[in-house]
C-alpha cells in the first residue's frame, strides 16, 4: 500500500522521527517493511531503534495489525 492510500491518523513524535529517518516514507510502510524483512518482530523493532511492545502497539494504533498478521503467518510456514 503507498503513502496516497492510507487513511490519515494522529501519529506521534517517534512515529514522525522514523519517517523522516526513512525519506519521509509513511510509517506503515516502513514497519509493514521492517517486518517482511526479518524473521522476527523483535528484529524489526530493533531495526527501527524501538522496543518489540512499541512496535506491537503501533500496529494496532495505526491499524495495521491484521497485516502484519499475515505477514507473521507468511513468516511461520516458510520456517
């Protein structure tokens, strides 16, 4: 899903800082993106300089859970 596709929402301060960190990409790309590339959640997060319960919680205040869901259940039948 692009930038032009997701609906608004309040984001916070770290959330601001990721995205500029990362060109200004939304930060639902970048954690949808952080996730398919690494085997873990933990190793997302850590990726991103933010702890494995933030990154819980973003996915759920940014409504993004049920994707990555799907990315973690992609993620369990590959290994």
């Amino acid at each position: 899903m692009n930038a032009t596709t997701w609906p608004h929402v309040r984001k916070t301060h770290a959330m601001r800082q990721i995205e500029a960190d990362h060109g200004g990409k939304d930060i639902r790309d970048i954690l949808l993106e952080a996730l398919l590339n690494h085997a873990t959640d933990k190793l997302a997060a850590d990726t991103l300089r933010i702890d494995n319960t933030t990154l819980s919680l973003w996915l759920v205040r940014l409504r993004i859970d049920a994707q990555a869901g799907s990315i973690r259940n992609e993620r369990s039948e590959v290994a």
